[in-house]
C-alpha cells in the first residue's frame, strides 16, 4: 500500500434521561448507518489502485459501533486496517494531521503522501454545526474543505436543498479518485451525489443545467 493515510473519527453519543429508550434506538440507527459507511469505505479502498492507509481512532472494541460492525460487515474483524481506542491526536503527531470539515477556510489543493487525513463520522445528526472544526482548532491543528466550492455550483431542484455534508464514505471516494487521477472534477463527481444539489461548473458551461441566483445562508456544515 501507499503510505497515504487517513485517519476516520468516530463520534458516538448516549444520552441518560428520562427518554434513554428511544434515544439508545435512534443511537443504534445512527450507528448501523456508519457502520454501513465503514464498509463501503473499505470495499473502496480494496478496489483502488493505490489504497489508503486506515485507522479508526476514538473506536472501542467493547462499544455498540463495533457490535453493530460485526452485525452489518462479514468478516469486520479482519479487516486490514487499524483500531485504536485513543483519539487521532494523541495517535499521531499534531502536525501530519489535516482535519477535513465543510466549515474551514482552506480549501484541498492536494492528496500529500505524509499527512493523515481526519474524516469525522458523526452518527448524531443533531448535533450543533462547527463541531469538527472547533475539535482540530482546540488541538491546533490545520484544517480543509473539499473543493466543493471552487469546482461545483448550486444546481435548481425542487426543495431548494443544498449540502457540502458527506457521508465518511463519500469523503474517502473523492479522496481516493482525486489521488489516483489528480483530477478535482473528476473526484467531486465520483463522491458528491446529485442529490447533495451541486452540479460541476463544466457542466453548466455546457448547458446541461440553468442555475439560479443563490439566496440565503451557506449550506450548514459541521
């Protein structure tokens, strides 16, 4: 494999009141859906012909994720990647580390060989915006987006819906395509689905789409 490495940051939230029941329920929901992320991720990098390194860090071997793992993925347990129930920032050193997240100022120019690449897997989806990029700028460390911006435009729909928020095995596709290709479009349409409501700009050069005049907020990011 490529010393390419990334680094998959796994949030898992429980909650102790009155209402524990449903709230373990939508828990264990969010967790098999991330579960199912983990395994599409893996399936990618199989495929790929320069694979990833990976580690999922802030994952215990003991939690309801990794049940649910075992559950949903044949053979989870010998998958070749690296588990750790420390967090990335005590795992490697703060200044190989680059945390992706929608809400950054910098966008990803390059795939680098030496960095660890942090994909956050937030299974609570209620959770506040922000919340990765407060987490890398209380350990000091540098942060990117997704070239979403520079190489993909809103595109019309009905709903008026616009998301930059992937889901971990979406991220990871972009990544791998980019570092096999070096190509952004390319990259940014094998992973942002069209349902996210962004179109590349190549494709409104060519008339394939009309765009309307952007109203409103960013699209949210966390």
């Amino acid at each position: 494999m490529d010393c390419l490495r990334s680094s998959s940051c796994c949030r898992w939230m429980w909650n102790t009141s009155t209402k524990r029941k449903r709230r373990v329920l939508q828990t264990v929901q969010r967790g098999a859906r991330l579960a199912a992320q983990i395994r599409r991720l893996y399936g990618s990098n199989k495929k790929a012909s320069r694979p990833f390194w990976i580690c999922l860090t802030g994952f215990s071997t003991d939690s309801p994720l990794y049940e649910e793992c075992l559950r949903m993925n044949d053979g989870f347990s010998a998958y070749l990647l690296d588990v750790t129930e420390e967090d990335c920032f005590s795992v490697f050193p703060l200044e190989s580390l680059v945390y992706l997240t929608p809400d950054s100022e910098r966008a990803l120019e390059d795939v680098d060989e030496n960095t660890v690449y942090i994909i956050g897997g937030l299974v609570d989806e209620s959770i506040q915006k922000k919340v990765t990029f407060q987490k890398a700028q209380e350990h000091s460390v540098k942060t990117a987006r997704l070239p979403i911006q520079e190489y993909m435009v809103r595109r019309q729909n009905e709903k008026n819906y616009h998301s930059e928020i992937l889901a971990i095995n979406q991220v990871f596709d972009i990544l791998s395509t980019y570092f096999e290709t070096h190509s952004w479009p390319e990259a940014l349409k094998k992973g942002v689905s069209p349902g996210k409501g962004y179109i590349l700009r190549d494709s409104v050069d060519d008339g394939q789409c009309k765009i309307p005049d952007v109203v409103g907020e960013a699209p949210k990011g966390r």
